[in-house]
C-alpha cells in the first residue's frame, strides 16, 4: 500500500492532502498518482504529485510511532 502526497494551488494558497494508492509496486502507484492529478485538475485548485510512500498503517497513530517520534 502507499499513499501519494499532493500539494494543492489556489491563487497565492498552497496545501497539502494525501490520498492512499492501491497498487503493488512504487511504479503503479505513481502512474496511477499521475493519473489522478490529470483527472482531477478540471477546477481552480491545481493539483502537483509531491511525493509517493510506501506504508503499511496509513494514516494511523499508534502509542509506538509517538514513542518513536519522542525519542527521535
């Protein structure tokens, strides 16, 4: 699993969101990231492919990843 990080324009506004990519390798996943970039960018905000990441809990916090983050 992996979850593709976009940055989003409006005007002088930037942001940005992360989705989770269903695919089986970093190289589907980015395909299908580029794709939804394509797809989406119909309106005002403009979507841009950051980054992709390979995850195994997306998204969840969890009392050992604040541990880790503690001691980092």
């Amino acid at each position: 699993m992996f979850m593709a990080e976009f940055k989003l324009r409006y005007g002088s506004m930037k942001w940005y969101v992360r989705r989770i990519v269903e695919a089986k390798t970093l190289e589907e996943a980015k395909e299908l990231a580029e794709r939804y970039v394509k797809a989406i960018n119909k309106g005002e905000v403009k979507w841009e492919l950051n980054d992709i990441y390979e995850v195994d809990k997306p998204l969840t916090i969890t009392k050992e990843m604040v541990e880790k983050l503690e001691k980092a």
